[in-house]
C-alpha cells in the first residue's frame, strides 16, 4: 500500500486529439508553464506563457500552494483569462 495519492486522471488533461479538434475555439486558452526557452522553441499555436514560480506560495507555511485569491485573480486576467 502507497502514501501517495491516486490521481483521477493518468496523464495531462486534455489529450492532444481532443486539443486539436478544438483550437481555434472561442474560449479555450492554452497555458504553457514550461521554462521560456522552451516555450520559445515551440509551443502549441495561441498558447500563452506563464512562468510556473508563479503559480506557487506558500500558504499558512504550506509550499506549493496557489497564491491568494486577488493574487491569482489578477495573474488569471493578465493572461487574458476571464
């Protein structure tokens, strides 16, 4: 028996069938965490940056967790999201 936490899903969320049936949709916006160099050398078409460091605080001593709710809110519209 393992500590670890079975995830719903094996893999990424969307598969890449799925997202090439739907670019181009009105509403669907890519995020790309990767480094920005590897953004850089390619990306799926229309996906927007993000630098992952971002996406992470520390909260209540916690690491890992998502930034406050205004923080996260304005990362959210600054990309277009929203």
């Amino acid at each position: 028996m393992t500590d670890t936490p079975t995830l719903p899903w094996p893999g990424p969320l969307a598969s890449p069938a799925w997202l090439h049936t739907r670019l181009g949709d009105e509403g669907l916006v890519v995020l790309d965490l990767r480094p920005l160099d590897r953004f850089r050398a390619g990306h799926v078409p229309g996906a927007r940056h993000s630098d992952y460091a971002r996406w992470r605080a520390v909260a209540e001593g916690a690491p890992g967790m998502l930034p406050d709710p205004t923080e996260l809110a304005a990362m959210i519209g600054g990309l277009g999201i929203g």
